[in-house]
C-alpha cells in the first residue's frame, strides 16, 4: 500500500448506532418565540438579558443621532446645491412626517401583530424613510423591556396554559374504555 491510500483509510470504522425501537416524541409545550437580538433570553430574563437590553439601547441611539448627522449634512448639501427654498423645506417635512409614522408604528408593533394583509406592506417605504422614528421607538421600548417582549411573553403564557389544559384532560386509552352503561 502506499502512503496515499494509508492516508485515505479510515483508523477506525464508525461506531455503530444502536438498533432501537423509536422512542415516541413527547410534546413538551409550546416553544418561545425569539427577538431579534434577544433570542429566547426574555423567557426568564437570563443569559444576559438585562446587557442585551443596554446594548440594544446604546446602539439604536448611536444609530438614530448618527443618522441626524448624515440626514443634516444632506440638508447641508441641498443648501450647498441652491434648489431653493420650497424643496428644502419639503425634504425636512417629508423626514418629520415620515420618522413620526415610522415612530408610531414601530410602537404599535410592540404590543399587537398586524394582519398579514394590512397596510403595513404599503408602509414599508415611508417607515424606510423615517428610520430614525424606528431608531428612537427601540431606544425608549428598551427602558421598559425588550421590545416585543409583552406581546411574545402573553402569546406565549397563552400558549402554555392552553397545552397543559388540553394535556390535562387526556386520560388514558380511549379504545380501552368501557362502554358507557345503558338506562
């Protein structure tokens, strides 16, 4: 044999799994939903929770007052440009309008789901816009929780009470029941 195929054999063949009968798959309850940047830590406030929050914090502020700076240099730039007075004024009222809608409606994520088919996808636009609206609304929710984590945590108690309900009232075989007696 040469080196070349020493090295291509394996030392040692793979150990073998055990042959056994599959093991039946017990629900254990429903699974917590994640948040973005908090992962399931929000559960039982572990793993770094209260760090997350912090840092989430920080980093949407340095976000939206970064983001002040580069939308007040592009003003500056217009102002450079000389386009006038009317579209000066439109840039900074269209940024207002749309930071405060974007505002509102990152807020109002927090605490309800919207429907698939609602007006949210037609938003989508105006909220990329007014993206320091959004900056700001994660930075102010982090100071209560983590944002989102009231509506998950009472989807998710939700979740548990009504498996442990329908566990609870299972009761053996239903095929081995006896029949019910006749009056």
């Amino acid at each position: 044999m040469s080196d070349d195929q020493r090295d291509q054999t394996p030392a040692e063949p793979a150990p073998a799994e055990p042959a056994s009968p599959a093991q039946p798959v017990v629900p254990t309850g429903p699974e917590p939903e994640p948040i973005r940047f908090f992962g399931t830590t929000w559960v039982n406030h572990d793993g770094g929770y209260g760090a997350r929050r912090v840092g989430v914090a920080l980093g949407a502020l340095v976000l939206a007052v970064v983001s002040a700076f580069l939308l007040r240099f592009s003003y500056e730039g217009l102002e450079i440009g000389n386009v006038g007075a009317f579209l000066s004024i439109s840039v900074v009222i269209l940024f207002a309008i749309a930071s405060s809608i974007a505002f509102a409606k990152t807020w109002e994520s927090f605490s309800r789901r919207q429907p698939p088919s609602s007006d949210e996808t037609a938003l989508k636009g105006l909220k990329a816009i007014g993206f320091i609206g959004s900056l700001i609304a994660y930075f102010l929710r982090c100071f209560v929780e983590a944002p989102g984590e009231k509506l998950r945590r009472t989807e998710y108690e939700r979740a548990s009470v009504e498996f442990d309900r329908r566990r609870s009232s299972r009761t053996g075989n239903p095929a081995a029941r006896r029949p019910k007696r006749k009056k």
